[in-house]
C-alpha cells in the first residue's frame, strides 16, 4: 500500500465516523432559548415554542408551528421582545411575538 492509498483510506475511514456519530448534528438539534419580559422562551427543531415562569423548572407549550419548521434562534431586543428566526422548506424568516405574549407576527 502506497502513501496515496493509505491517505483515501483514512480519509475514508474518518467520514465514516463523522456520520456515523455526528457531533455537528448534534449541535444543531438543540434547543435555543431566551429570556423576555421574565419568562425564558425555548424553541425546538420540532417547530414547538415552550415557555417558563419560573427559571425552566417547568415548561408550557407555548406555540406548534409543526414539524415542518424548525426554530434557529431566539432573541429578545431591548424593549423584550422575542424574534424567533424560523426555517420552512430551505427558507428562513422571523417572527416577532406581540407585546401581550400570544401572537407572532412577522417581522
């Protein structure tokens, strides 16, 4: 066996692992969370938004968007309000929910 066979080989062998174990998917299904208006916001690749009054011990369902969208990112800007950036079809948008906490609009 050659050095150029042996690198293919490797190289082979180490994109095997990668998805057979694969830490950046991993990553990527985690929730990502916010805190507004003294209530934490999670959301969820499953399109789910939960929310808690009390510092996550318990979690309410919020919204379901369905388990065609997947929520990237929640953010809360200065006047606390939340924007959740969503993923539909290889397509992304925000929605911003309204100051009373029950309807998202689009930003």
């Amino acid at each position: 066996m050659n050095r150029r066979d042996f690198l293919k080989l490797g190289g082979l062998a180490s994109a095997a692992l990668l998805m057979q174990f694969n830490p950046l998917g991993k990553m990527a299904s985690l929730p990502v969370e916010v805190r507004a208006g003294g209530r934490l916001y999670r959301g969820a690749n499953d399109g789910r938004v939960y929310v808690s009054e009390n510092a996550g011990r318990t979690w309410q369902m919020h919204t379901d968007f369905g388990p065609e969208f997947s929520i990237f990112d929640m953010t809360a800007d200065v006047r606390e309000n939340v924007h959740a950036q969503l993923g539909f079809g290889g397509h992304s948008f925000q929605l911003i929910l309204s100051p009373n906490g029950r309807v998202w609009r689009t930003a």
